[in-house]
C-alpha cells in the first residue's frame, strides 16, 4: 500500500488534492494508521478541506480561502490527486 509520508521524501511540504467526501475519509484514515495528526488531534477527529497540506514532519494543515488561491496557484511545490496516488498513478502530479 502507498505511503503519504513518502510523498514528503525531499519535501518540505505537499499539497494532496481530495476530490469528494469519500477521499476525505480515506485519507484522514490513512494519515491517522501512519501517525499524522492536525493540530494535536487525530486526523479522524477534524474535519477535512479539497486541498490539505502534508508536511515531512508528520503533521497536516489546512489551506483555504486566498492562502488556496495564491500559494496552491503559484508555488512549485508537489502537488498530488489523493485517489490517484493511492491507485498506484505517480503520474498524478497536478501542477
């Protein structure tokens, strides 16, 4: 099974694109089984936004609002379509 932390490997950050509610579940699962948390609490426990935020670090945060417009626009970093990375796609880097 794929990994969320190994999209970090060489990465500060990457951006993991949720295209409905069942890849919310779905990755809020799976980052709790490898020991992410959002603001001190279980991933499982919060609720969960289009596009979060994947640090190296083990932690996710949100980006919402103009921060999604601007940073998720404009910056080079990874971006990645959560269903497809799951499925074995790396060809799912959205940029």
């Amino acid at each position: 099974m794929k990994k969320l932390i190994d999209l970090t490997k060489g990465e500060k950050w990457v951006f993991v694109r949720l295209n409905n509610g069942k890849s919310m579940s779905d990755f809020l699962k799976q980052a709790e089984r490898e020991g992410f948390v959002i603001n001190c609490h279980l991933p499982t426990q919060c609720k969960c936004d289009k596009v979060m935020v994947l640090h190296s670090d083990y932690t996710i945060s949100y980006l919402h609002g103009w921060a999604l417009t601007t940073v998720y626009g404009c910056t080079k970093a990874k971006k990645v379509n959560f269903d497809e990375y799951m499925n074995g796609r790396y060809d799912s880097f959205c940029f």
